[in-house]
C-alpha cells in the first residue's frame, strides 16, 4: 500500500462515517476513529499521522513497544488505544505504553491495573469489555454481569471506566450485537462505546458508537 493510497483510504473511511453519522441524524464529532495499525510498520503508520490521524490501536503489547515509543517522540499528541487481551504480568508495561485500555474483563486485571495506575502519574482512560455473544472461547465480561462488573471497577478499584467495548461474534450479523452494548452502556450509565471495525464501522455509528476501530480499510488485508 502506498502513502497515497493510505492517505485516500482513511479519506474515504472518515467521508463514509461522516454520511452514516448524517442519516442517523448524528453530529460527525460524536464518534471517534481509531486506526487499527496492528501489524503494520512505521512507515505505513506515518502517511496516516501525516493526513492528520491522532489516535491509533494495537492488540500486542511487545509489537506496540517495538513501534509507538520512537513514533510517539515525534508525534507526542498521539493517542494510543490497547485493544486485544491484556494478561495480568503485562499490566505495569500496558499503563507505560497506551493512554486508553479497552479490554477490562475481569476482577483480578481490574486489580492489577488499579495498583499500576496508583503508581504512575499518567491519565488513562479504560473500557470494560463485553462478550455480547456469550462465546465460551472469548473475552470479555458476560452482558449480563456487566452493571455490576463496571460499578465494581469504579468504586472499589477507582478504575476511570469510560465506556464500553465489544468484538461481535465472527460469523454473525453484527447490529443485535451493537444494539446490546449500547443498551448496557445506558445501564451501566456510560458515555462511550467502542464497537465497528471494517466490515461493519458505518453500521456501527449508526447505533450510537463513539469510537469505530478500523484496520484493514486504511492500511489494507493483513498478512
Ligand atoms: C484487528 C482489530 C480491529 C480492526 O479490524 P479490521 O477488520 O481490520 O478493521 C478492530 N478491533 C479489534 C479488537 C481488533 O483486534
């Protein structure tokens, strides 16, 4: 993919929500992208940086550590979201690398990460991820134990829950599945929701998202 291309992709994906967002009578201000750069070098990430993108997500903490602290030198007003599994040893290097973690999903993370955040003078923001399709094999916290597992995290972890996240089932039609978390974040009484990734980002602002999180689009197929 060349710079050009990148550049005129992430045109295009921010022209398309813009459209989606105006049937759904929404403002364009009200969801946020973020740029799905996993896998991919510095040297696709930067045309993105250069067109204006400012916030970026990676599912691995060791492939963000190899790419996000020399990007970030130069670019310090990114905003980095980590978006796959966090496992409780990787908590310390998580709170140093990303400013958002959008995959809380359980009590003994939400411990550890209040206990990093107490020592380090940095503001993060953090998701509680949902397994809206109750899929034995996924993470994430089940729809049903949400209220309780967010109101937890806020009052006896201290954690700054903003919102919450969710991975729809692969081989399913997404809309149940954004309409579920938009309703429990209403429940849970939450302003955010990260939901919508490539095949499904335009539905997904549709339904009240506040961040889309697009990879493939931008920066093309993985390998
Ligand atoms: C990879 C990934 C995305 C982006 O997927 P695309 O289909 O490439 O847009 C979004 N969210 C999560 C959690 C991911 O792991």
């Amino acid at each position: 993919m060349s710079d050009l291309d990148i550049a005129a992709n992430l045109s295009a994906v921010k022209a398309a929500m813009k459209s989606a967002l105006e049937e759904a009578k929404r403002s364009p201000e009200e969801v946020k992208l973020v740029a799905v750069s996993k896998t991919f070098s510095d040297e696709e990430i930067l045309p993105a940086i250069i067109e204006g993108q400012k916030i970026f997500g990676e599912n691995r903490i060791q492939e963000a550590r190899s790419k996000w602290p020399e990007i970030k030198k130069s670019h310090p007003d990114i905003e980095l979201h980590l978006i796959g599994p966090l496992q409780t040893n990787k908590v310390k290097d998580a709170v140093e690398l990303f400013d958002v973690i959008e995959t809380v999903d359980r009590e003994k993370l939400a411990q550890k990460l209040s206990l990093e955040l107490q020592k380090i003078k940095k503001s993060i923001k953090v998701f509680v991820q949902v397994n809206t399709g109750d899929e034995p094999q996924k993470a994430g916290v089940a729809p049903d134990e949400v209220v309780t597992f967010v109101q937890k995290c806020i009052e006896e972890y201290k954690l700054p829950v903003v919102g919450l996240m969710c991975i729809p089932p692969a081989k399913e039609y997404a809309a149940p599945h954004f309409a579920l978390l938009h309703k429990l974040a209403q429940e849970a009484d939450l302003k955010e929701i990260s939901m919508g990734m490539s095949a499904d980002y335009e539905m997904a602002c549709q339904l009240g998202a506040t961040q889309v999180r697009v990879g493939s689009e931008i920066f093309g197929a993985r390998a």
